[in-house]
C-alpha cells in the first residue's frame, strides 16, 4: 500500500468543562499544534487498521512526545473519531510507540464512507486543543440524520435528554441526562477516565466539537458510583444540529448513547 500522509486542519470551536464551573468555549486563537494520521491499511468496514500519528508544534517545529502532554481525565491523548454520518463515534487513546513523537492506535470502521478525528491534548503549560484531522477514508460523505431526539435505549437502560431552556447560538442552557432501567433510578454509572461521563457533540458541519462533564464531584476510585442524572452547561456559540454522544459505564460495559439536538438562532 502506498502511504498517504492526511494533512490537518483546525477545529473551529471547542467547549470543555471538567467541574461544576461553567464551560467557556476555548477562544479561536492562532492554531499550535498539527495533526497528521497515516493509516497502515486501507480502511474496510469491519476490519481493525493500525494508525500512526504525530502532533507537530506548529512554530517550534518539533514533535510533541509523551513528555510534552498533560495528563487530563486519566489521558495524555485523547482522539475523538466520528462517521461522516455522524453515527459511528469512537473515543481512542493513542499510545507512544518506540520512535519518539510517534503515537500509535487501532481502529475499526463500522461504517462505510469517510471518518474524521480531532486530537483533544493539553500540552505541558499550554492550553487545551482540539486538533482536527482531513477526513479518512472515503470522501463522499453519507447524509446526516438531523432529526431530534432526546431519548435513547441502549443495553437495556433508557436516558432521556432535558434543557432547562432550548438551545439557543450565544446563549447558555443547562442540561440533564437521566437514566433508567424498568423506570426505576439508576444509580450505578462508574467511571469512565475520571468522571461519570465524557459528553461530545458534533456539529452538522462536520468541523465543529464541543466536549464537557457532569457538573458535581468526580469519582475519586473505581468504586464511587454516580446516577441518575448527569447535569451539565451546553454554551453554543452557533446554531445548527448537534449529534451529542454521552459515553456512560454500567456493569463493566461502556456506551455511547446518542441524541439530536437543535441549536437556535439568536432571536
């Protein structure tokens, strides 16, 4: 196979909250960092690939080693990968390989067409990023079904999705994840990289993220438990379909249970 370097561009807009202080959407500063994934096979539905990936300071020109990233959430390099579709949302966790500034993954298509991926690192004394890849794979995009929704069933428990107040570009609601299982409480969610949830959302232009946390006390241990509701600040600085995924553990097994949600425009 010949290997195709994926030259990188910028996300657009992050948000981010790790505790009950509410999220301020990270500023659209100059970029600093550079992503570029070159995967070792030919994307297939169904079959594991192996990707390399570095992250290359822009002005410094150097590569950024494991050394040079924080750990935030359990972490030093979290990589959010969703499905042109935006059905097939994966988190994965690049690990350094023996050649320094060199990071390594394995990854899964589940579905047909292109797949994008945004690095979210904190380098050491630097600020969050959200670096955004070139598409993967195939470029003809499926369609994106931009329908809302608000509740979702997944492995035998229910989560429905609530705003105080609608979504609205510039403003700021606070929102309510519940889960149930037979309509009775459910009070058992683990943790998932030091907290109850990693909440992500893209948006319908296929370059726009925003990340955050449940507001409240983190789990200190394995063995804290949290539930039923996941409490937190969605601060959208623009309008348009969000597919938001909220990735819970129940029982030893992890889901990314999705809703749609709809950002209106500043009225």
């Amino acid at each position: 196979m010949k290997t195709k370097f994926f030259l990188p561009l910028l996300v657009i807009l992050a948000a981010c909250s790790h505790t009950a202080d509410k999220p301020k959407p990270l500023a659209m500063a100059k970029p600093t960092i550079r992503l570029t994934l070159v995967p070792q096979d030919t994307l297939k539905v169904g079959k594991p690939v192996t990707v390399l990936t570095k992250l290359n300071h822009i002005e410094g020109r150097y590569i950024l080693t494991d050394q040079d990233l924080e750990t935030v959430h359990t972490q030093k390099f979290h990589l959010l990968v969703i499905d042109s579709t935006m059905t097939d949302y994966q988190h994965l966790h690049p690990q350094p390989t023996k050649t320094p500034g060199v990071y390594s993954f394995s990854f899964m298509p589940r579905l047909p067409g292109g797949y994008r991926a945004w690095a979210d690192i904190t380098p050491v004394g630097g600020k969050q990023e959200y670096v955004m890849s070139e598409e993967l794979g195939a470029h003809q995009r499926g369609k994106i079904n931009e329908t809302e929704s608000h509740e979702a069933t997944m492995g035998g428990y229910h989560f429905t999705l609530s705003f105080d107040k609608p979504p609205v570009e510039g403003g700021e609601s606070m929102g309510t994840i519940t889960v149930s299982s037979h309509g009775k409480p459910v009070k058992s969610l683990e943790p998932v990289m030091g907290a109850y949830a990693h909440i992500v959302g893209f948006y319908d232009d296929f370059r726009t993220v925003v990340h955050t946390h449940p507001m409240g006390d983190e789990p200190k241990n394995d063995k804290d438990r949290g539930g039923p509701e996941l409490m937190f600040h969605l601060m959208p600085v623009k309008s348009g379909f969000i597919k938001l995924f909220a990735q819970v553990k129940i029982g030893g097994k992890e889901m990314m249970v999705p809703f749609g949600v709809v950002v209106a425009k500043t009225p």
